[in-house]
C-alpha cells in the first residue's frame, strides 16, 4: 500500500471550524433534557452517538417497552386505563421528537473559507463526555477538512504535471519580465498557447507569434519613450544654450556695458 503524502494543511480553517461548529450547542441540551424526561436511563455519549447514527426511532421504542413494563408491574391490565396512560405518554414523545429535528436542521453557517470547504459539517463532529457536550477532536477534523494528500500513483502523477504546469508560467511570466511585457503571461489562458488535437495537447504555432507580437508592441513602445523624453532633453538643452547665447551677447553689448558695470560697484 503507498504511503499517503500530506501536501497542504489550513490550520486557520481549522478554527473556523471548531467555531462554526458551535452553532449546534443551543440545539444540543434541550435533546438532552427531553431525553432524560423519559426516565430510560441516563443520556451518555453511546446514546447520543446512537441518536446521530439512527435517529430517535429506537429510543421511542425503549420508551414504550419501558412504559408497558411499568403498567405491568402496576397490574393494570384494564384496556380502556392503559391506552389512557400511553396517551398520557406522548407529550414527552413529541418533545423529543421536536428537539430532535431542531438538531437536525441546524444549518451550520460557514463564515470562512467558502469556496474551499469541500466536505460539510454535521453533528459527527460533536460528541457527550464527562456530562458535557463538546466540539469534536481538533485532530480528527484536521484530518477529515483540513489537510490534502496525495493517495495514490494517480493523486501524485496529477500533482506533478500540474507542479511542471505552475513552473512553465512562471517561466512565461520570467520571460515577459525579460521582455518587459507590463501585465505578465502567466495569468493568460492556457488556450492562448495549446491546442488539442485527435486528443493530443500541442503548442499552438501562433502562439510563438503571440508573445512575440507582445514583445515587439512593448519595445515600440519603450522606444517611442525613450525618443519622446530624449526630444524633450534636447528642447530643453537647445533652449538652455540659447539663453546663455544670448545673455552673453547681451553683456558683450556696448550699449549695456554701462548697464552692468554700475550693476557690479552697486553690489
């Protein structure tokens, strides 16, 4: 038999858990309590256990042998005394019946982690011990909702080809960094780049020209940047040397040399 491998464990799902879990509790002492008015014996978790497997049918069972039993030993044999005592019986019936479909149609609401809540929760979770009900065994429902493992040659085999699967976009997302392609090529479709054929999967050709087309839309971009911001620098520097051209004529003029010599005795 293969060894089962554990890939993944949510360990904040496994609180979420146990809280939601708590949703039953209001419903779970009123089973109790209706279940002790029948006077068969004490609720332990065997009963309980029962309860959750099979239902209330085979206490109510117990609960008329026991009420027949009682007018035996009482000797009432009278037919009319009896079936007024079992009807007499029934409202503890109907209680138990009624808190036990209230149990039953709790809707435990999942607050956390929705989408990735595969199994449902319900009152195996939940056991009866020491006189107190108690939210399950966190090891037990780490096991059963928490954790992911691999089972089997099959589970493993998927496993890889989908880990070769992430590594080849990241690749494609390297190499759009390499391209400086802005938004990447891991988040594209998988369409963009296979084909099935006769129930092969095969690169589609175009796709070679699809992530150059990219490449090539990106670097004519780049380029027009860079001329733009590298004409903007010129302007700027042709603008520049123009000023000092013609402060300098300015100064050099004779007609300002006046200008500028009180200018420098004034400072």
């Amino acid at each position: 038999m293969e060894k089962r491998e554990l890939i993944f464990e949510n360990k904040a799902l496994l609180n979420v858990i146990l809280g939601d879990l708590k949703q039953y509790m209001p419903k779970l002492t009123p089973l109790k309590n209706a279940y002790e008015a029948l006077e068969i014996g004490a609720f332990t978790d065997e009963i309980f256990t029962d309860l959750k497997k099979n239902g209330i049918r085979k206490v109510l069972e117990q609960f008329q042998t026991s009420l027949e039993a009682q007018l035996d030993k009482s000797g009432i044999t009278n037919t009319n005394l009896r079936r007024v005592a079992l009807d007499g019986s029934e409202a503890p019936k109907i209680e138990l019946r009624n808190t036990y479909e209230a149990l039953k149609n709790v809707n435990v609401e999942i607050y956390q982690f929705g989408p990735h809540r595969i199994k449902t929760l319900d009152l195996s979770e939940i056991s009866f011990i020491d006189g107190n009900f108690k939210v399950g065994n966190p090891e037990a429902i780490a096991e059963n909702h928490c954790r992911v493992y691999l089972n089997d040659s099959i589970d493993k085999e998927i496993f890889a080809t989908l880990k070769k699967a992430k590594e080849a976009l990241l690749e494609l997302d390297l190499m759009a960094e390499k391209f400086k392609i802005p938004f990447g090529l891991g988040g594209s479709s998988l369409v963009d780049f296979f084909d099935e054929t006769d129930g092969k999967m095969e690169i589609k050709p175009q796709s070679i020209s699809y992530v150059k087309n990219l490449y090539l839309q990106q670097k004519a971009y780049n380029d027009r940047e860079q001329n733009r911001l590298k004409k903007q620098e010129e302007i700027k520097e042709k603008a520049r040397i123009e000023l000092e051209e013609k402060q300098r004529m300015f100064r050099e003029d004779p007609a300002n040399k006046y200008y500028y010599e009180t200018e420098n005795l004034e400072h």
